[in-house]
C-alpha cells in the first residue's frame, strides 16, 4: 500500500513523505536522496524492494521536491542529519520491531553517514551509493569568499548523472529537480565531512559502501576511504567498473539492485 502525507521534522519545516508497504514485510528501509533531486527519482528501487516484501519510506528533503524550507539550503550540517533521524523514529514508530535499513545515494549518502555517525547502533545497516563523505573530487571547487550563504550557483550537475543519455535528459527536465544550489549547503557539506572525518570511528553499524568507478561526481576514493576509516567490523566495498555516479540508474541498475538485496536479506 502506497500513502502520501507530510510530516514536520524536528523545527517544525514540513517534509514530504511517500511509504510503500508490502502485505507482511520483514524489513523496512528508508531511502534518502541526493542533491537537487527527489524521491521520486528511486521508484524502481522501491519496487524491486517491495517485490521482496521491504518495505520503503522516502522523503524529500528539506528545500528539495515537494518538501517546503528555503530551497537547497542548509545553514548546518546537523539539520540534514536530524531530517533522517525524524523519518527513522517515524519508521521505527510504525512498523516497531522490523529490521531497519537506510539506503542513501550522494548527497543522501552523506546524510545517512552524518546520521550513523550521531546516532549510532539505530540502523540495522547502512547502504551508501556514491556517498560524497570526503570531498576527493572537488565538484563545486573553491567558494568564494565573498559570495553568502544566501547565494546560488546553477546546477551543473547532470553531465556526470548516468551513462545512460535518457537518465540525463529525463533528470534535465524534471521540474522537481532544483536548478540551483546555495552557497550555504556548500558551506554546511564541507562542514559535515570534516565532522565524518575526524569522528569516522563513531560510525559502527554493519555497513554496504558502492560507488562506480567512473563516477565524475564524487570520486570513488571517498567510498574506499570511508570504509577504511570507520569503526564498522562488519563492512562491505563495492566498486563497480564502467559505472557512473547513479549506479541505481545505471543499465547496470538490476545487477546493483539485487547485491543490495542479497545484503540486506543475510542482515535481516
């Protein structure tokens, strides 16, 4: 069953929610999104793992789709966290007693890092796909100065989405898609992954890393260098050859998709 509904996070900013409950699902995962886009964009992967019987609870983050909140802003890296923390506790509330997952993809992935870190042991297990956690590949270079919080830049963002041309063009023209980004997130991204840096430890949950080698993004080496640095014993790194950054939209996306479920069914 599909229910769409809104909820308030923790200051009150009203996030857009979408659950896909199977009948008797044996696990529930929490899918959070990257930067500029929406959950919308992962109905494939909540179909492939409601066929299994897990269910999914997806949001659009705050300034993000269809959620309210100053538009790709955050002026601190806990408020990201702290969104998924809400979405989790609602999870955890509602299908009290399954195991839960967190599946998060770039910006996404960095949240749920941000999340694992502050809240540690909450997770059954935390599934990253190219999780921006150390900044290797410089995407957004050097910030200006003197430019504010309050500053935008054009996204550019969609040239190193997918291989796969239709993906790009399909993420183009997606009016939910946000065509700018603040200085402000900028700002609050390099703040976090000095946070993920020096408290990698506090990352203990068991843990799937994936990342495609290709992905002109995030560099792969904030996947190996993140799985090399946590606290986590029981860890996975995958890194998939040829693939780009969005390895669940890839033509690849179906041999991506069933690693994860194979994870996620021997951690259950």
């Amino acid at each position: 069953m599909t229910t769409i509904r809104t909820i308030l996070t923790f200051d009150d900013t009203e996030l857009y929610l979408k659950t896909d409950v199977p009948t008797s699902p044996k696990a529930v995962a929490v899918i959070v999104h990257g930067l500029c886009e929406h959950q919308g964009r992962y109905d494939y992967l909540t179909s492939r793992l409601d066929a299994q019987g897990i269910a999914v609870y997806r949001f659009d983050h705050r300034g993000h789709g269809q959620s309210k909140g100053v538009r790709v802003f955050y002026s601190d890296y806990n408020e990201i966290a702290d969104d998924v923390n809400e979405i989790v506790k609602l999870a955890e509330k509602e299908l009290s007693g399954l195991p839960l997952f967190i599946i998060g993809h770039s910006m996404g992935g960095y949240a749920t890092t941000l999340f694992a870190t502050k809240y540690p042991g909450r997770a059954n297990g935390i599934i990253l796909s190219g999780a921006l956690t150390r900044y290797n590949l410089q995407t957004f270079g050097a910030i200006p100065e003197e430019l504010s919080d309050t500053d935008y830049i054009d996204n550019s963002l969609a040239g190193g989405v997918c291989s796969d041309p239709a993906v790009g063009q399909a993420y183009t023209q997606d009016p939910l898609v946000e065509k700018q980004i603040s200085i402000g997130l900028m700002r609050s991204l390099l703040s976090g992954i000095h946070y993920l840096k020096t408290n990698a430890a506090a990352f203990i949950d068991p843990a799937l890393i994936m990342h495609g080698a290709n992905d002109g993004l995030v560099s792969e080496k904030d996947s190996r260098d993140l799985f090399g640095d946590i606290g986590s014993k029981d860890k996975e790194l995958v890194i998939y050859a040829s693939l780009m950054h969005e390895i669940f939209n890839e033509f690849e996306k179906d041999r991506v998709i069933s690693n994860v479920l194979r994870w996620i069914k021997k951690h259950i």
